[in-house]
C-alpha cells in the first residue's frame, strides 16, 4: 500500500500504476486516462495516397485519471 496523488491508501497494480481504494481503473480507456482515434486524410493532387493519422483525446469518461470509483457504470 502506498499513497496515492490525492493522499489517499492506494494499492499497487502488477504495472506499477496506484489505483485509489474504492477505485478501479478505468475500463473505457485501460486506465490510460486518453481515448486514441484514427483520422483519415484523403489523397489529393500533392500526395498520391491517404493517410491515417493518431489522434489522442482525455478519457471523458474518468477525466483523464485513468481510475473511476467502484460501481461506476460505463456509458458505453
């Protein structure tokens, strides 16, 4: 056990990462605390091919935290 960001008991996971005591990590962002998403780029007249380029975006769902209180329900 150790102390976590917010000053609270936390457990630490087999990653290394401290999850708060009544928290669980987050299932819609892996406990990443950021969403990754593909954008297409169409070909044109200065490049012969598409693309698709990462983008990443906070978790909504956790606000970034990558841990979300026990019993949460997923918006999902």
């Amino acid at each position: 056990m150790a102390k976590s960001r917010h000053g609270v008991v936390a457990k630490t996971c087999r990653g290394g990462t401290a999850i708060l005591e009544g928290y669980e990590k987050c299932k819609t962002c892996d406990g990443e605390g950021y969403i990754y998403y593909e954008v297409p780029h169409r070909h044109g007249p200065s490049r012969d091919s598409g693309y698709l380029e990462e983008q990443k975006e906070i978790c909504a769902f956790c606000s970034g935290d990558g841990e979300v209180q026990i019993g949460r329900q997923d918006s999902d």
